[in-house]
C-alpha cells in the first residue's frame, strides 16, 4: 500500500569525473550525435587529436585506457531485457536504430527478448537465462531493475541501458565519460526533471502550497529534485508510493484529505501502462497535475514536461548497441543525457479546472491541445 512521507533536507551532489579519452583505436568509431536530444556527457569539452594519439615519449608516462576495439563475438544476438512490456513505437525505434548500424532483425542479428511485466523479482533469472544463452550484449530497458540484475548476471557480456536514473549516482558506472567495465548507455535525468516539473506546475498554480507528490516503490531521498525543489520554493510536499495500480486510488484519497492543491506524477515505469486511470482520477479530485510525458496531456492531462520516449531507443541501437555488435567495447562508449526536453499544456483542462495559463508557459510549450 502507498506510504505518506515529507520534505527532508537535500543533499549535495558529488562532482563528476573529467573527460580522459580513450586510445586511439576509438578515432576509428566517432559516436554520431543526434544534437537535437543527446549530447556527450561533459558538453564542455573538445576531444582534440593529442587526446587520442600517444607519441613514442609519452606511452612511459600515460594513463592506461583501455583498448577500445574488442574480438567480435560469434552470432549477433542481442538480449533485451526489459521490467515491463515496451510500445510498438519504441520498439520499432530500437530496430530502425540497428538498421542505420547495419543490422536487420531476422538476416544478421536476433533479438532474445526477456520482460518482467512488472513482476521486478523474476529479472535476475531471466538475465541469467540470456547468459546462458551467450548473447553478445544485453540491452536493459525502462528502468534500473534489468540493469541491476545484468550487472549481476555478468561481468563479462556487454550492458547497454536506458533509464531514468542518475548512472554515476546509482554506482553503475566508474564515470559518464568513461564508464568502465562492461557497461554504458543513456540517461533520462528524471530527478533534474522532477525539479523542473515542480517549478513549472508552481508557476501555473502559485496558490498552491500543498502538493502532492505521487512516485513508485523507492521513498524519494533528500536530494530528490522534488523534496529538494520544494523545500526551497516554501512548499508542502505530501508523498505517496504506489506500488500497483491499486494504489492510485488510495493515494488521490489521501491527498484530497491532505488538502493538496497540485500534483506531481513522478515518471514510474507502470504508471506509463495506468495514464488513463491516473488522468481520470486527476479529473474526478479536480486537482491540476503536472505528469512526465506528453502522453498524458494528449489523453486529458492538464500538463507535462520531460523528454522523447521513443528516440532513445533508436539511439541506443545505432550508437551503443550496434558499434558493441562490431566490436567496440562499452567502456570506450560515454554515457549519453538528454539536452532537448518538451513541455505539452492541455488548455481544455486549464479551462475546466478554472485555471489561466501565463503567456510565457504557452510561449514555451512544444504542443498545446486546444
């Protein structure tokens, strides 16, 4: 059932690792941007050619990186793992992303998909299960679950992951820019977005001093970009845990009687299957909620604000999971954060929860539903 918690003092971020480079086995792979929503991890700086070539001097003296081009493996299988069943969409963006790295599904390369539906204890044996089928990499989608129980399954095959979460924090990576070990991938940046989603429903709804906060099974931590967020803006913040969908309900009842005046949806992994339920409580507890993803607002939602669901999915196939297929290792491949975010308004929402949209959120919004 959901648990109610409250605001506790942030705390302070630990710096990220600089830039060090790879050999110069990696000048023969140059990772293709998409500039419109991924850029390297330190934007700041510029590989410059004697980062990468050692001159017959300096190899006494220089860092050992490790040799960025592996033996490539015999079979082309990629597993998939995965704690809930992904969209049609996001799906075929993972396949069109193999294509532009010159792999088709059914002629040079096989996908063994393994998903949890949501049942997150069954994911260690299912990783162990595409370990033992010896696939040539894993990709661990959705959430941090897969990525914890690859990490666990395997020290040796290749891990691409996309999740929300901070990589650096959670300790599966030495750093974005160089990864280490057999790990790399993308990173949605959700707690930064979570403070920016506050903000944002704080500027539509100042009146608003209680808010709620509805997230998944994890109590946020003090550095949450939500608790932290709230606390400096004077904010209440009432937090519930669903844990299933039958916790929605309970959750809408217990901020209705903590008088909350606004909500936060936290972007949860089942939440994304429950948009329908979650909106149309929304709308029966005439409460304003802010929610992760531009689907939401296309379903009734009042707003949102995050990034692309659908695109890294195809950026992890072409620029990780691909170039691993051919024999690059993830340790050479740096993690990947979003630069390019959406914000969506429902302005038939807006109207029938009596509320007037200021010039300069819709001057920003990316999509307005009249």
């Amino acid at each position: 059932m959901g648990v109610v918690g409250s605001v506790q003092p942030p705390a302070e971020r630990s710096n990220q690792e600089s830039w060090a480079g790879c050999r110069a086995a990696m000048t023969r792979f140059r990772l293709k941007l998409n500039r419109d929503i991924f850029v390297l991890a330190d934007v700041g700086s510029r590989m410059r050619r004697r980062d990468f070539i050692l001159g017959a001097g300096a190899t006494a003296t220089a860092p050992a990186f490790p040799q960025c081009a592996r033996a490539q493996q015999r079979g082309r299988v990629i597993g998939f793992l995965s704690a809930r069943e992904l969209s049609a969409a996001q799906l075929s963006a993972f396949q069109r992303g193999l294509a532009d790295a010159g792999f088709t599904v059914g002629q040079n390369v096989t996908i063994e998909h393994r998903g949890a539906d949501l049942k997150v204890a069954q994911l260690p044996a299912l990783a162990a299960d595409l370990v033992q089928r010896q696939v040539d990499v894993i990709f661990d989608a959705s959430s941090i679950g897969p990525v914890r129980a690859a990490q666990a399954a395997t020290a040796t095959i290749p891990i691409v992951f996309f999740y929300g979460g901070d990589p650096l924090k959670d300790g599966l990576v030495a750093s974005l820019n160089r990864p280490g070990a057999n790990i790399t991938g993308l990173t949605g940046l959700q707690e930064e977005l979570a403070s920016k989603r506050l903000g944002l429903l704080h500027e539509l709804v100042p009146a608003a001093k209680t808010i709620g906060f509805l997230t998944g099974w994890t109590q946020p931590t003090p550095d949450n970009g939500v608790m932290v967020g709230a606390q400096t803006l004077g904010l209440n913040l009432i937090v519930f845990q669903a844990r299933s969908d039958r916790d929605f309900g309970p959750a809408f009842r217990k901020f209705a009687e903590h008088q909350a005046r606004a909500l936060v949806v936290n972007n949860i992994v089942f939440f994304s299957s429950n948009i329908d339920g979650i909106v149309a409580l929304a709308e029966r507890y005439s409460i304003p909620a802010m929610y992760p993803g531009v689907a939401y607002v296309r379903r009734g939602g009042l707003i949102s604000y995050g990034t692309d669901v659908v695109a890294p999915y195809r950026q992890a196939a072409a620029q990780y999971v691909g170039p691993i297929l051919k024999g690059t290792k993830p340790a050479c491949l740096p993690v990947q954060q979003p630069t390019k975010f959406e914000l969506a308004i429902n302005l038939k929402t807006a109207k029938a929860l009596g509320l007037t949209v200021p010039r300069a959120l819709l001057a920003d919004a990316a999509e307005v539903i009249e």
